[in-house]
C-alpha cells in the first residue's frame, strides 16, 4: 500500500478551506475551542486572536503549545485517570505520561482522510478526501497506477474514492509474455496475442517454464464462451470447435416492417403495405399496413334512429336513448317532422313493458310509471320465510 503523511501545515490549509474558522473565544476561558476541529482546538486560521489566547493561555496556565501542527498538549497530574483533552472529535479521554489525550470518536485508520467535524458543538461524521485517494481502505498518492490494473489512476479531479481509467491507446504493461502491442482500453491493458490464427476457439500461446512464449494449437472445451466477430449473434460459444451465436432477435411483432440486424443494431424498415393486419382496436376495420403502420378505418356507430347516441367500444358498438332520464317507464325523446329529436316526458301507459333489475322480476310492467314486478320474483315456496326484493337482490327472512 502506498499513502502520502499529511504535513501538519497542509492539514491547517485544508482544514480552514473545508471548515471556515468561527472564533468565539475571547481570551478570558483557556485556549479557543470553538471550531472542533479533529488536528486542533485552535481556529486553522491562527489569526491574531487565537495568536494572543494562545499566548495568554500558555502563560498563565501553563500549556504547552505545539510546535508542529498547531496542536496544544493539555497537562495533567493524575496517570490513568480520566480527564479533558478539550476536542470534541474525542472520546475516553485519559491521562498519559501527563498529557490528556483521547480515540478519535470517528475515524477510518487513513491518515489521507477527515472523518469528523462538529455541529451545534458535537462530533458528527463525514469523510474528506484531504490528499490523493482513498480507495478500498488505502490511502494513494495522485497519479499513483492502480498495482492490479495498470490502466487505472489515482486522479483526485476525477474521482478520490476510486480509480480513474487512463484514455485508450495509452501505453501499458500487462506482464503476460503471450500479448504484444499492449495498451489501454476502456480502463483494461489488452494487445495482440502471439501466434494468432485468427480462430477464436483456439489456443495458440502459451508459457514456458523460463517464462517465454510458447506456440501451440488447443483447441478450447465446447461452451467456452467465445466472439464470433458477428455484432448481429449474441451468447457465443465453442461447439465442435468453432465459435457459433445466436441470431439477435430484432422481430418487432409489426407485420408491417422489415426487421434485420445490421452491425449489431436492428432495424426496422416499412414494408408490406395494403397487407391484412390487426390494430388491435375493436373500433376500426379493414386493418392494413399503411408505411410501417397498421391502420384501419373508424366503425361507424351511427344510429338510424335520431333517438339514439352510438359509440365504439371494446364490445363494439352501443346505443343509449337520447334525454334519458333513468326511468324506464317513461319516454324521454320523439322525432319531429324535420327529423330532429326533441326532448319530451311521456309516461308509459300501465302494462307496458319495462326493464329494471331492481324489481327482481325477469318480466316486469309499467304501473302507474314505475316498472313494477307483475309476479312474486323473490318467492322461495317456503311458507316459514318472508321473501322480498332489496334493491334488486331477494332476501328470505325466516318468520319470527
């Protein structure tokens, strides 16, 4: 693993560039604590402020000012004991060889990273990123190759949790004797094998015991998976030792166009025009394909009859009386002498028949214009129960 120390002089100027200084302190309470800060108690800034409350506090309580780092070491009598090192971004602090001191309350093991700061006066987490990367638990300098991929980076501009690829065509080493012309691409070393036969399904290099390459001719296992050099196959594999794909399907499921692939793209180009095709719409006819379109003509739902509205629908066409009023004993619309409908309210006359589900009845009547059941739709024949029509359901209640 490699990582790069932070110099106490740039963790101050990270540190005031990710966490402004807030000084509070006015020199009369000990050292200035107000940023929290996880490397200091005293503002990164050290403006004249903290300059003169360092001074004073040093002088008249005897602390030891660091001079490295901006640091302040906080004395104590009692070893072993408890005590107060004054930093938020600490926890069980104690005192050793007479300096309090505590663990970090978070931190990752990176000396590359800041993991706590504080907020309304408590440590909360974060992870800065301060130099370089921090990948997979390591800490790595900028420009730094990736030990298990040579075309991967350190590039903190691009990414500090993880590594950048380097351009294609970049010159790159991937230690096997068997590949020449290595470079990178896509974010992997890849070149020319030696030998080559050009067969896909063919071994052809292979290494000595010295480490040289070494020419040969196997051929690989079937199901091996393999590149037909074909973009319009996919799922390739070794059979009987020749590499074979499947077609990639491009079908549509338009009878209307013409699908082919080509370079690994389908296309679908209009074809079969005036061939019979389904639209899938019930309310169209005679459905042909029209450029790449299936298409038919609207179904006319017209009504012969001025009384009635038509619409499609997925059952086809259906028709409703025109002013309908929702009693079916009454007639809501008539004819003029023009042709036009007009509105009207004309009651049936008794006897006439009706339809109304709320009745019971299979066969119900016009009374007084209420349909009305002209039969007893509900009796059961059970001469214990009370039978009755509840909007439109029979109900049998045993007598009491």
């Amino acid at each position: 693993m490699q990582s790069s120390p932070l110099s106490p002089l740039l963790l101050l100027i990270v540190t005031a560039v990710a966490f402004p200084a807030c000084d509070s302190d006015d020199g009369s309470d000990g050292f200035d604590t107000s940023d929290g800060l996880i490397s200091t108690p005293i503002d990164a800034g050290l403006d004249t402020a903290d300059t003169e409350d360092i001074d004073e506090d040093a002088s008249h309580e005897d602390i030891d000012v660091a001079e490295e780092g901006g640091g302040i070491d906080v004395p104590c009598d009692n070893e072993g004991e408890a005590c107060n090192d004054g930093l938020p971004c600490t926890t069980g602090d104690l005192c050793t060889d007479g300096n309090c001191a505590g663990a970090p309350v978070y931190t990752d093991g990176l000396d590359c990273t800041l993991n706590c700061s504080v907020l309304n006066g408590g440590p909360i987490e974060v992870l800065v990123v301060l130099t370089g990367c921090a990948i997979d638990g390591a800490c790595w300098t900028e420009h730094t190759l990736n030990p298990a991929n040579p075309c991967q980076v350190c590039e903190p501009t691009r990414s500090d949790s993880s590594w950048s690829a380097l351009a294609d065509g970049t010159l790159c080493m991937d230690n096997d004797p068997c590949t020449v012309k290595t470079s990178c691409q896509s974010g992997i070393c890849a070149g020319t094998s030696l030998f080559e036969d050009g067969d896909p399904c063919t071994a052809n290099c292979a290494v000595g015991p010295d480490g040289e390459a070494l020419s040969i001719q196997d051929t690989y296992p079937d199901g091996t998976a393999c590149e037909d050099g074909n973009a319009c196959t996919t799922d390739d594999i070794c059979l009987f030792g020749a590499c074979l794909g499947s077609d990639l399907s491009c079908d549509d499921f338009n009878l209307c166009t013409l699908d082919l692939c080509e370079e690994g793209v389908c296309q679908h180009t209009a074809s079969n025009d005036a061939l019979a095709c389904d639209d899938g719409d019930e309310c169209t006819l005679d459905d042909v394909c029209v450029v790449g379109f299936c298409l038919g003509s609207p179904l006319d739902c017209s009504a012969d009859d001025a009384c009635l509205d038509g619409w499609c629908t997925s059952l086809g066409c259906v028709f409703t009386e025109k002013y309908e009023d929702g009693n079916p004993c009454t007639d809501n619309c008539e004819v003029d002498e023009q042709g036009i409908a007009v509105a009207t309210s004309n009651v049936l006359g008794d006897g006439s028949a009706c339809v109304d589900v709320l009745t019971c009845s299979e066969s119900p009547t016009c009374l007084s214009g209420v349909c009305t059941a002209t039969d007893e739709p509900c009796d059961d024949g059970d001469l214990s129960t009370d039978d009755s029509c509840v909007d439109g359901v029979c109900v049998n209640t045993p007598n009491e």
